[in-house]
C-alpha cells in the first residue's frame, strides 16, 4: 500500500492491510491483499456502497475482490455485499439461515429504513441480499497466496453470529466486527447474547495477543489495552463475573 492508499480515503493498517471508514454509520471496512486473492472484509450499507467501495479495493489493488467476510448479519455489515456478484462469501454459521430467509432479510431490511436507510435502497440490497456460502463454525484458515487469513467463529455475542478475522504480519491485524466500538458504546440489540460477550473477547484477545492492532467495526484503530477495557466495562455492565 502507498500514499495513493490514503488519498483515496484508506487508511493503512499493516503491510497487506487497509481499512476505510464509511460514511453516516462510520463501519469499517477491511481489505487484505494476497499475492494471489483479495479479502474484503463487511461491504457497506446498500448496493450503491457496496458498488463505490468495490471499484475503489479494484482501483487500488488492480485485482478483482474474490472474497468477501462478513463479521456480523446487522445491515451496515451486509447489504452492500450485492455489488460483489461471482465472490466467494464467508460467515458464521448460522448467518446463511439468517440473510437466506424471508423473515431475516426483512428484519434487515427494516433495521435499515429505521437507520435511516432510505427504503427504495434498502429494499433493493435486501432483494439482491448475498448470504454467505463457505461456513465457519470454528475457525478456518483463507489461503490468499502470501497470506493466510484466520477467520474465526467467536460468537454470540454481539450477535448471534460474529465473526473475526486475524491476519499476520510483522503486526497481526484484528478486524473485531461489532465485539469492539471505538466510536461509541458497544450496541446490544436483541440479538445480542450479552453473558457470553466479555468471553468473546478473551477469546479475541487470546488469538490476537498483546502486540496485534485492532480494527472495530466502528470507529479508530485500538490495542489489546482498550479492548481489554471494554470487556470489562462490558462484565460490569451485564453482571458477568471474571475470567
């Protein structure tokens, strides 16, 4: 990755990783760049997102995005992932069920509108809506040539399907999904599962270890000392005793 990474409105994570922080929602999206396939991780909001940030992980790695990684099943996370037609998609087991059934792509289509989402958008995304085909119920390891990309099953928790994705380097990168907010307090809807969330990050901060950068589906780039922090914050808040 080059300046040309950072004018585009990427930042820079380690050396095959980059990140960009979309607009209203301020989600993260992730790209690993292999010698071989190119990982992006959570599309966007909406078709026409999703669209923007596929031209732009094109413009700038050269290559077509051939695998797509979502870390959740929540709107901001998922519709976008539409504009990426013939990729391979990954998710926890469970999240096929999830954007496969009427009553779930409605539930996220209707999460969107009251987002703000404006409807025609959100209607189109949820009819295109991609539901991941490759099922992590552990973890499983993505060669993406130069690379191998750990996704690993950690939930529920923030979700009933979170998935996070390690990848290595002279710094392990650790894209969290929604286990970890910088922007803002963790968000527990009614998915969540909030007794098994601070264990979800132990596990997180386990496999990513002390060194590693932490990439939250909202908001800067932390360190295993924040999310430390948030899974204490977390114990308190939901009476979960300790590890």
């Amino acid at each position: 990755m080059d300046v040309r990474w950072e004018e585009a409105g990427w930042e820079r994570v380690t050396g095959r990783v980059g990140r960009r922080r979309l607009p209203v929602w301020d989600c993260t999206v992730g790209l690993v760049v292999g010698d071989e396939s190119v990982l992006l991780i959570d599309p966007g909001s909406s078709v026409r997102e999703g669209a923007q940030v596929r031209a732009e992980a094109e413009r700038l790695t050269g290559r077509r995005v051939t695998h797509i990684a979502f870390t959740h099943g929540h709107f901001d996370h998922v519709l976008g992932g539409a504009a990426f037609a013939g990729a391979e998609f990954f998710g926890a087991v469970g999240l096929e069920r999830l954007l496969s059934a009427p009553t779930g792509r409605e539930d996220v289509r209707m999460s969107a509108v009251r987002m703000g989402l404006a409807e025609a958008e959100a209607t189109e995304a949820a009819d295109l809506l991609q539901a991941p085909r490759h099922l992590v119920s552990g973890e499983w390891t993505l060669d993406l040539g130069g690379v191998q990309v750990l996704l690993a099953n950690l939930g529920p928790a923030h979700s009933e399907h979170d998935l996070a994705v390690f990848v290595p380097g002279e710094r392990e990168a650790v894209f969290c999904g929604d286990l970890v907010e910088e922007s803002g307090e963790p968000q527990a809807g009614s998915d969540a599962v909030p007794g098994q969330w601070p264990a979800a990050l132990d596990r997180l901060l386990s496999l990513g270890g002390d060194d590693a950068v932490y990439v939250p589906g909202h908001g800067a780039l932390v360190d295993a000392g924040f999310v430390r922090a948030q899974r204490d914050t977390l114990a308190a808040r939901f009476g979960v005793s300790g590890a």
